[in-house]
C-alpha cells in the first residue's frame, strides 16, 4: 500500500521515513519529493508498505503525530491523475461530449 506523508521538516531524510514507517513493519520504499530546480524537500512524501494491515497500522499511529519538529499526516496515498485527462473524462458520456449537440462547434454553411 502506498502511503502519502505530509508536513515534514525541511530535514527529514529518506531514511530517517524509512526508520520511522518501519516499525510498524515492512517497508519496500520511502522517498521524500524533492523540487526539481532547487532539490530541496518539497516537505512531503511516500512511503509503500506491501502489508496493508501494517500500512493501517502506520497511519492510526503516526497520523497527526510529532516527528523532528513537524505534526506530521499520514494517509493511503491516491492515485496519480494528469488534471486535463481526469477532466477530459468526466466530460464525456459515451462516445458524446456532454452538453454538445450533434455536429459539435461546426457553423453553418455560407449560402
């Protein structure tokens, strides 16, 4: 289960997740997001656990709590979505753009 992780300090490492997330069970990855221009820590993150039972486990007990200066969240990570293709999607109704008539935006001929 992927697991997002809000709020850090500046300083958390890959690491310093990786230690925190791992006592509550296997962790296959942790990595903190970093900007790509500057590669500082953009603050949040990501950890994966293959349990989902630990997983739970880590968000009941981490969530809302104090790790290296910050009140951290934690939360079941959602899935990535590009913001066009989700919008694209909820748009359309069957083979129909919704709230189009037939023909589309085509005008009318001259005569």
């Amino acid at each position: 289960m992927n697991l997002f992780v809000g709020n850090l300090s500046a300083e958390t490492t890959d690491d310093d997740l990786h230690r925190l997330f791992s006592e509550f069970g296997k962790v296959a990855s942790a990595r903190i997001v970093k900007d790509h221009q500057t590669g500082e820590s953009r603050k949040f993150g990501f950890v994966e656990m293959p349990e989902k039972f630990e997983a739970f486990d880590a968000i009941d007990n981490l969530d809302l709590t104090y790790f290296q200066g910050q009140i951290i969240a934690v939360s079941e990570a959602k899935g990535k979505t590009s913001g066009g293709q989700q919008r694209r999607k909820e748009k359309f109704t069957g083979n129909k753009p919704a709230g189009r008539p037939p023909g589309g935006n085509r005008l009318p001929p001259d005569q």
